[in-house]
C-alpha cells in the first residue's frame, strides 16, 4: 500500500467534529478502505479540485477533500446519508462512483 500524507485545518476540524461528529484522523481510515470509492465534487471552488470519497471505518464516511501535490488535505467528513450507503454497498445503479480498487 502506498503511504498517504493527509493534513488538515484543526479549526475546520473543530466545526466538523462539532457538526458531524467525525474527527479528520478517523475519517484518514476511510482512505485504507480497499473497496472504498470516490468521484469528483462537481461544486468544486474555482480555486482547486475538489474530491469525494466514501469508505468504510466502523461506519460507512463520506469525506471531501483536495489534493496538493503528494498530500491529501482533508475538508470534511461525516457519516453517509442512506443513499450513498445503498451506492456504497452496491444496492443502486445510478450513480457516478468509481471503486478505486475496481
């Protein structure tokens, strides 16, 4: 497995922990999910690509996040919505996800 570098903003961590719940180093293990998936955030800023990715760490996350150079920055994560659980687990046809390890 390739080593991942991740950072994030520890203010913007705060409000996700106060928001969602999720800390940014658990939803890190969501990147280790060997069936994990991901596509591109289409309400991206004008300013960077924006990522999504959902794996699974003692629950099924949804993270969004940019990649600067070989870091990944980490923007938010929380718990998915049912409908991107029934995506996860292969329970919907319609959708634009790819696996990453397909």
């Amino acid at each position: 497995m390739i080593d991942m570098v991740f950072e994030w903003d520890p203010e913007k961590e705060r409000e996700n922990v106060k928001d969602h719940g999720i800390y940014f180093d658990t939803a890190v293990q969501a990147f280790y999910d060997y069936h994990r998936m991901e596509r591109h955030d289409d309400d991206s800023s004008g300013n960077e690509d924006r990522w999504q990715t959902m794996g699974f760490f003692n629950d099924v996350l949804f993270v969004v996040y940019t990649e600067r150079g070989i870091v990944v920055r980490i923007i938010s994560a929380r718990a998915a919505e049912p409908f991107q659980r029934r995506i996860y687990y292969g329970n919907s046809e319609i959708h634009a996800w790819q696996r990453v390890n397909p």
